[in-house]
C-alpha cells in the first residue's frame, strides 16, 4: 500500500479542540482523518459515529431517574 498525503485548511481554533477530543478518544488527526475515509467508501456516503459525552447537559428539574425508555413503543411500559 502506498500512501499520499493531503493538505486542508481549517481553522486553528477547530482542529485544537478536536485533536484534544480525539487525544480523549485514542487517536491521533492522521488515524481519525483515515478512519473517517474508510468509512465514506464502505458506506459509499457519510456517517458519523464516534463521540464523546456531549458538554452541555439538560437539567430534568426533578424528573431525572424517573424517565423510561420502553423497549418495545408498540406495548404500554409499567414502571
């Protein structure tokens, strides 16, 4: 296998804060960038899949463990 290299651009500010989320993750930019090619021509489109726990969160005011996801929506959940 042979290998080439490409030149992008993109802000300085952008490609800080997501060398610091893959550095979270495990990779370096040359592996994402690789993985992220892969995955276009497997999927013959684009797909993202890879995160991490978002920053923001929500507050429930009060409902937080009392939320469930039913695991069939076909058939009333009890609790």
């Amino acid at each position: 296998m042979t290998t080439t290299n490409i030149n992008i651009r993109t802000d300085s500010e952008l490609k800080a804060e997501a060398q610091s989320i893959l550095a979270d993750l495990g990779f370096d930019m040359s592996t994402a960038i690789n993985a992220f090619l892969r995955l276009i021509v497997y999927q013959q489109g684009i797909s993202v899949g890879i995160s991490k726990t978002p920053k923001k969160t929500v507050k429930l005011g009060g409902w937080e463990d009392k939320i469930h996801i039913a695991d069939n929506f076909n058939e009333p959940s009890i609790f």
